[in-house]
C-alpha cells in the first residue's frame, strides 16, 4: 500500500487509518457526518486533530489522477478544496484488492446546493448561487481547464463576508490545457446546463423545492450569466498610463451585469497595460459593512460600492506606479487620505449642504470619468474637482436643509391621515429616504 501525503504536520494522522478494510466498513469513531451533495462514489468523513477530511474511494489510477489536478488548480489560485493525499495499492486482510482513496480536507462551513435551495429558494438567493456556479466555471476556463462534469453536485458553496463562493470539490473527469477552446467550452457549458437542470428536477421531485421552478429554466440561467460574464472579463484592453480611468469603466459594467470585483491588478506589458479582474457575488448590505470597517465611514449600499471600487482602481494605480503590493488596510488609508478627504475639504463652504459627501463623491467619479472619456485621457482632479463644483454640485438646491413648518399644518395633517383607517401618514409616504 501506498500512501502519498502533500504535507506534513497535522495529515499524518491518516496513516493511522484502518486502510486494509473498505470504507463502507469503517466504524471509527471519529467519523462524522457532513453536509455535503450526492456522489456517485462513496464518500465517508473523518475528523482529525480537530480537522475534518472527505475520503473518496474510487479505482487507484482515478485517485492519482484527481489528486494531480485539484494541485493544479490550488497552484493556479483557483476555488478548489484541498488535495490531501491518495492512498493507492490497499489489499484487504486476505489479500484482496481495494479501491484506491482521494484524501481532501473538508471546506469549512462549506453548504450544498441542496441545502441552499431547500433553505433559501428566494429569487435573490437563487441568483446568487447562479452566479456564484458561473464565477467558477468562468474561472476555470480562463486558466485552461475543462471541467467535463460541471452540476451543483460538484460544488460546494460558502458564505465569506457578506459573498457567496463557489467550490469545485469532483475534478475526475477535469482536464488541463494551455487555453481551452471555443468548442471546448461550449461542451461543459452544454454539459453544466443539463446537470443543472437535473439537479433542480431531483429537488423538485424530493418536494424541497416549489413545482413552479423550471429547472431547464435555471440550467439556462446559468448559461447566459456565464456567457455575460465570459464576454466581459475576456474583453482585451490595452491603455496607457493616461488612461487609468478605464479601469473604472470596466468595473461600472460589471456592476451592471450584477457582479462585483473581489481582486483588480493591472499588468504592464509593451503595448501598454492589462488589466485582469476576478469576479465575486455578492449580498446585500456586503459593501457597506466593508467599507465601515475599512474607513470607518458609514453610507448606503450603493454609495458604499462606488467607493470601494475608486479605492480598488487607486490601490492597483499605486501599486503599479510603485511597484510593489499594498496590504488593504494601508490602501485605504490612503484612499481616505489623499483622495476622499482632500474631496470634502475641497468642496466650497456654500455648497456644502448641497449633498451628502459619501453622494458627492459618487457623482463627481461620474463627472470626472465623463471629462475623462471625452478628453480620451485621464482628467487629473486638480481639473476636475473645480469643473463638478462649478457644473454639477453648484447647480444644485441645498439637501440639508429643511424649511420649517410655521403652520403647523404638516404636523395636523399627518395625524389626522394616522387616525384614518386605511390611510398612510403623509410624512411617510413622502419620505423619498426610507
């Protein structure tokens, strides 16, 4: 018997496993039970030194070759379970042969689609998870790899600071090429349709998800979110050091397609530069909460993105004019020091009840990104910063005042339409904030 490691350390416990008898014989102790999505092989889980382990028995040669290209895929950063080990060459106690063992270690808080959609079959949880599943197939298409057995089935999904990700967990029948072509994949798109659809159709048919669902309905879904997505981030831009505005550009139009960017970088090369985004989804109230955690500054979701996608294009601006990597926390500091509050501070003291600095801000990144595409240039803020006062912000009445109500009659009205039935208070239904 042949047991192969990847590492040292805590994994060394599963030499000690019962590997002479077949894993649906197992009665350890330590095994325990995992959410986790149907498998055509078995699949039982081990807890070790406070570290859980899927083990997967399956024929020696599959198990070897699993092992090599889930490695692959973890050294190209791509969102795969670990590849722990493969124990091959088993015999049981009377010398007969047994299947081979793919070791991976278990991805912590990690949820199956059959969990996810019996659970939270809203549209907007069932749109996460479409994206999410075509973020993954997008991803390992860009890095050359065919999958050939995309479904639900095969993935798990976990919730990380407001996102949910999508992991690849079944790489058997995956194949690694330089760059995969069109055929290619169109084929594990052909195939992650009809696995999908099956996996909704088994759901159905168990009663954990309404009848109204249409499961061809939502293998397409997955379809054309990836089609979209592929379009956008396969999209070749080059542009000089003039025009670092295109990089906003290009997460604008992610945003719209419902995407949000987790990693930005921009790499120099003779013709210019190039800029390559990963994709991330994302829930609601996500950006707010991060950007309070970075700045400190509390504002709306939507407001919240716009920001956090000025200080993502800023860090990756500074990171290439320096030449070297910048931690979050110090990318945002300087966002916040040499970009969002020079803004504030800049803004003429009679306009400054005009709007709200987080809203402000948000439209002059539009303003400026305008100025900048007509000019087919990077506008450099000196410039417009004085422009947006002059025609945006200038133009527009005081938001933060509120005249007051010498009658009283606002006041009498709304209580009067309180006390009807059926009637909403006026200030309620004129608050245009809430």
């Amino acid at each position: 018997m042949q047991v192969q490691i990847a590492s040292a350390g805590p994994y060394a416990a599963l030499m000690a496993l019962d590997w002479d008898r077949p894993l649906a014989q197992w009665d350890d102790r330590r095994l325990v039970r995992m959410a986790r999505g149907p498998s055509t092989h078995l699949v039982r889980f081990v807890e070790l030194a406070g570290r859980v382990f899927a083990l997967k028995e399956l024929p020696d040669h599959l198990a070897r070759r699993e092992y090599l290209v889930l490695r692959g895929m973890a050294e190209a950063g791509l969102p795969v379970v670990e590849a722990v080990a493969t124990v091959t060459g088993r015999q049981a106690a009377g010398g007969r042969p047994l299947p081979g063992v793919f070791v991976t270690r278990y991805l912590d808080f990690a949820l199956p689609y059959t969990y996810l959609l019996a659970r939270e079959n809203s549209a907007e949880h069932q749109r996460r998870l479409i994206d999410a599943a075509a973020v993954l197939l997008v991803e390992l298409h860009l890095e050359g790899f065919f999958w050939g057995d995309c479904s639900l089935a095969n993935t798990l999904f976990r919730r990380d600071a407001g996102s949910l990700a999508a992991y690849l967990v079944d790489s058997e029948t995956a194949e690694h090429h330089p760059t995969l072509s069109d055929r290619q994949r169109e084929t594990d798109l052909e195939i992650a349709v009809v696995n999908v659809a099956g996996g909704v159709a088994d759901l159905q048919a168990a009663g954990r998800v309404p009848k109204s669902t249409d499961p061809y309905d939502f293998g397409m879904r997955v379809d054309n979110r990836y089609r979209v997505l592929w379009a956008e981030l396969t999209k070749e831009e080059e542009f000089g050091a003039d025009q670092v505005w295109q990089l906003e550009e290009r997460v604008a139009r992610l945003n719209r397609l419902g995407f949000d960017v987790s990693e930005l970088s921009v790499r120099s090369g003779a013709g210019g530069s190039r800029i390559r985004i990963r994709p991330s989804v994302v829930e609601e109230g996500h950006h707010a909460r991060r950007l309070q955690r970075l700045t400190g500054m509390a504002v709306q979701e939507n407001q919240a993105r716009r920001l956090l996608n000025d200080l993502a294009s800023y860090r990756a601006a500074l990171e290439r004019q320096e030449g070297r990597p910048l931690g979050e926390a110090v990318a945002a500091h300087r966002w916040l020091t040499e970009k969002f509050e020079p803004f504030v501070s800049a803004i003429p003291a009679e306009m400054a009840a005009r709007l709200e600095p987080a809203e402000a801000y948000h439209q002059y990144l539009d303003h400026r990104w305008f100025l900048s595409e007509a000019a087919r240039r990077r506008v450099p803020d000196e410039v417009a910063r004085p422009s947006f006062f002059a025609e945006v912000l200038g133009r527009r009445p005081e938001e933060r005042v509120v005249l007051p109500d010498i009658t009283g009659e606002m006041e009498v009205s709304a209580l009067q339409d309180a006390d009807e039935p059926g009637e909403a208070v006026a200030g309620d239904a004129c608050d245009p904030i809430n």
